[in-house]
C-alpha cells in the first residue's frame, strides 16, 4: 500500500514536471517561431515606433476635437489599447500559424497534452504584450505630460497583467479561427480595429449606443482600461478591483472557448483524415 501512494506520487511529480517542460519550451519556440527573421530594427519599431504613432495619432485628434476630454484619457486608453498587438497579432500566429507553415500535422500528432501546448504558446505573448503596454506609458509620461503621481503602481502592474491576459483569451479564439479559415489576418485586422473604437480606449462608453456598449462589455480592454485610468487617477481601490476581476472573467471564459474550438477542430480534423484543410 506505502509502495502504491509512493508510486502514485511520484507519477504525479513527474507529469507536473513534464507539463511544465512542455509549456515553457512551446512558450519559447511559438515566439521565436514567430520573430526569429526579423533584424532588430523591424522588431523596434513594431514595439516602440507604432505605439508612439497610434498614441500620437488619437491624442491629437482626440484633444482637437472634444472640448471636455483631457489627453490622459486617450494616451491611457492607447498605452493600454497596446495589449491588442501582441493579445490579437500574436498569439492568433502562435495557434493558427502551424496551418500556414504546414506543421499542424506533427502538432496534432504529439501525445502531448493539449491545455500545455495551448497555454504554452499563448504565454510568451502575454510577456510582449505586458513590454508592450510599458512602453505606451513611458512614451505617454516622457512626452505627453501623462501625470503618474497618484498611481497606485502595485495595482496598475496588476491591471496590465490582467487586460493582457484578457486579450490573449481573444487571440487564442482567433488562431483556432485562423485553422479553419485561410484569411484570418483580415479578421484580425477587423477585431483590432473594433477594439480600437469599442474599448473605450478613444471613445467614451458612454456616448456609444446602448447595444454597443453591450458589445464593448463581452469584449476585452473595455475593463482593463477604465481600472487603469482610475489608478492612475487615484480613485477607489474597490472599484477598480471589480473592473478587473471582470476583464479578469472575460479573458477566462475566451480561453475556455478557444481550448474547445481547438479540442474540438483536432476531433473534426483526425476524423475526417485532413489536419491540412478546414
């Protein structure tokens, strides 16, 4: 009986040990997957230049074109906005990329488990995601007179880490998309300009229409960002933990749908004899 509880512990170690192998080594090579031809500069510029732009771009036509709307409102909104890059772009390549490059026969034929491989790919994304996200504020406070004074920075780390996590969830749903459809950057393209406009990153939630603003809500950003501009502000604590605990919510629930379309697509895939065709 001893011999039986020592034996079952140790296979339990050892597939604790070998999940966790398995994640960091598919978190490590889906990234490197994704930007190993890139010289330096292509990569700078996508992680510093198009932040700055996007920040600039909306600031100053945001500020020129309502009276009542202070700058920090659209470069918070835009530092925060930058997860969607990495959230979206990103992490759809790490699960729908294998279809392009021909390798989702060998992904589907490892005996590996299948959340390890999912979560694994995902999770180098969340890490650019969240650099991403800090060079929007460092761009917005060195430049454009962001005030930080009153942050609660514990608490700001906590709302990054979060929405990151948020949009990640959307990203892994659009790469299972991305293995039954041949034009996912177009739906890409579409989800991240929409998030743009329905986040609440540009345009206030409130002057959007009543169904919208229900859209906006089953989306991710739209918490994240207004807890960010409220620990920026140094308002209340509780509030801000509600609206994160709520992105926090949204994103898990796009993770429970992504893991089933893949689950789900592997099944459909294997039984009718084509893991290369939707």
């Amino acid at each position: 009986m001893r011999s039986d509880s020592i034996s079952g512990s140790f296979n339990r170690r050892f597939s604790l040990i070998k999940n966790a192998r398995l994640f960091s080594q598919g978190a490590y090579l889906s990234y490197i997957a994704l930007f190993h031809w890139l010289q330096p500069a292509p990569y700078l510029a996508s992680k510093i230049v198009m932040p700055l732009a996007q920040m600039f771009f909306f600031v100053f036509l945001g500020t020129f074109g309502s009276e009542t709307l202070p700058a920090s409102f659209f470069v918070i909104g835009n530092a925060m906005q930058m997860a969607a890059v990495s959230g979206i772009y990103g992490v759809t390549m790490a699960i729908g990329g294998d279809r392009w490059e021909g390798t989702l026969v060998y992904l589907f034929g490892t005996p590996a488990p299948r959340m390890s491989i999912f979560l694994g790919r995902a999770s180098a994304h969340i890490l650019d995601g969240i650099l991403g996200i800090i060079i929007g504020f460092f761009w917005g406070w060195l430049l454009l007179g962001l005030d930080l004074g009153s942050t609660n920075f514990a608490l700001l780390a906590l709302a990054v880490v979060v929405t990151v996590f948020s949009t990640s969830g959307l990203g892994l749903v659009m790469g299972c998309v991305g293995l039954i459809t041949r034009n996912v950057m177009f739906v890409n393209n579409t989800i991240y300009f929409l998030l743009l406009l329905l986040s609440g990153a540009n345009v206030p939630l409130d002057r959007l229409p009543g169904w919208l603003r229900g859209v906006s809500r089953s989306l991710p950003l739209s918490r994240g960002i207004e807890a960010a501009r409220l620990i920026i502000s140094g308002g209340e604590t509780g509030r801000a933990l509600t609206l994160l605990a709520g992105e926090a919510a949204v994103g898990a629930a796009y993770l429970v749908v992504g893991y089933l379309l893949f689950s789900g697509f592997e099944k459909a895939a294997k039984r009718r004899g084509s893991l290369e065709v939707a």
